[in-house]
C-alpha cells in the first residue's frame, strides 16, 4: 500500500549525516577509523532530528490527519499525488505545503516534489485538498512507493462568510468536466483574491482530481455576488468522475 511511513523518512532524512558524522576512510594500518566526537555529534544530530521530526514546525505530521491520499498517472504521463487532510493541532495553520519522497520497488528515492495545499490557511478541524506533481517522466516508470509529510506557520483564524448559493456541474461532449456557481459574500469587508475548488471522486470513493478558478469578479465587496467555472481538463480521469466536493477561500474569508 502506498502511503506515509515515518520509519522510512527519519532514515532518508539522517543517513546522509549520520555517514559525514562517522568521518569514515581507509588507511594501510586499520580498515575504518572514526573519532569518539564523531559519535558523539552523530548522536547528537539524530537526537535532534527526531525531535524536529515529532515536535517541530519543520517536517511533520503533528498537526494534520492525512484523510485520503491517491496517485493518478495523467494523459502526460506525470504522476499526481491527491488527498485530503484535516487541521487536527489547536491552532490556525498557513502556508501549509505537502512534501512527497518518491520510491522504486527497492525502496531507493527516485525524486522529490511538493505543493502548496488548496486553502490559503486552515481553521482548526478545517480539511483542504492537495496535489503534488512528479515532473521527473523519466521516473515514471520506476515509481512504486511515496512518503508524505507537511509544513506551515501558524495563522489566524478566518471566517467562514464566503456562501455558496448555487451550483451546478456537466460533462461535455469534448471529455471535459465543468462545475460552476454562484457564491455570495456574508461578511462585512470586501474578500480579495476569491477562489473556487473543486476535489473530483472516482466510484470507489478515491481522489482524482483537483482544479480550481478564481471568481468573476475576483474581489467582493460585502454582500455581492459572484460566479466561477471549474474545468477538469484530464480527460483520461474526467469520465470515472462520481461526485466532487467544493471549496471557496479568499485572502479574508473561507467557504461555510
């Protein structure tokens, strides 16, 4: 099953240190030597890296529960990494990024890629969407296996006065995906930066597809109205599409 396994981050993250600590070479009178302060900064940076690892605002899976995560091989040929996760610390988070670690069936890394989630910041027990893309093709072929892991700052809280007041969605004849709407604005200051997003589901349930628009108009004033369109353009994914799942963010409010 392909998935998050810390076991297997903590020992790609240290081996390339713990190997520069040991200062490892080769000499006529002894095959390996090695200083008694290497180990000791040895021990000391594996110490720390755990506790960056659990504890930290670096890599870390402390504040968030990965709902759901899927690959997806596009018409391209890149691989796609969707899923969902719920804020789950006491605190706002922003600027939250997911970072993947891509693998072959011998557990060697093959690459790297990461993405900023689909809301600007996350409310406590708040869910957002991400997407990763692996842009390596060449690799492709050779994946296997993936890690995840996350970052972010801590934020403030952001209102939910964004209102979705009508929707609708259609396939057309091309194997293009539309979702479009209205949504209204209930707070008392103007939302900037107004974005729709929508999560596509296969029949099973699993996570196909991401995409997203900005509103038309972009900035609005209290109590107006705009309306956006969604386009999911991978056709190879559009028609296993069973049901989607919508989101508005701005730079002030989020969707209710």
């Amino acid at each position: 099953m392909k998935g998050i396994c810390f076991g297997t981050q903590l020992y790609l993250l240290t081996r390339p240190a713990l190997i520069r600590c040991f200062n490892l070479y080769y000499s006529r009178d002894s095959f390996c030597n090695f200083s008694i302060l290497s180990i000791y900064k040895c021990m000391l940076l594996f110490v720390v890296t755990v506790f960056l690892m659990i504890n930290g605002t670096g890599y870390s899976l402390e504040n968030f529960s990965v709902l759901e995560h899927n690959e997806v091989i596009d018409q391209s040929g890149f691989v796609h990494l969707f899923g969902q996760i719920r804020n789950i610390s006491n605190e706002t988070q922003k600027t939250v990024t997911a970072h993947a670690n891509f693998y072959d069936k011998s557990g060697h890394n093959i690459g790297n890629a990461s993405g900023i989630i689909s809301l600007r910041s996350l409310n406590i027990g708040e869910v957002s969407p991400f997407e990763i893309v692996f842009l390596d093709k060449n690799q492709t072929k050779h994946f296997f296996n993936y890690t995840l892991n996350f970052t972010s700052e801590i934020g403030g809280n952001k209102p939910d006065n964004l209102v979705l007041t009508s929707l609708k969605s259609r396939p057309d004849i091309f194997g293009y995906y539309y979702v479009s709407g209205r949504i209204s604005n209930m707070g008392n200051d103007t939302a900037t930066n107004v974005l729709a997003i929508a999560s596509f589901f296969d029949y099973n349930g699993r996570i196909i597809g991401l995409s997203s628009a900005i509103a038309e108009p972009s900035n609005m004033t209290s109590h107006s109205i705009s309306s956006f369109t969604i386009v999911m353009d991978d056709k190879l994914q559009s028609s296993n599409i069973k049901n989607f799942s919508l989101l508005i963010d701005s730079d002030q409010y989020t969707s209710r």
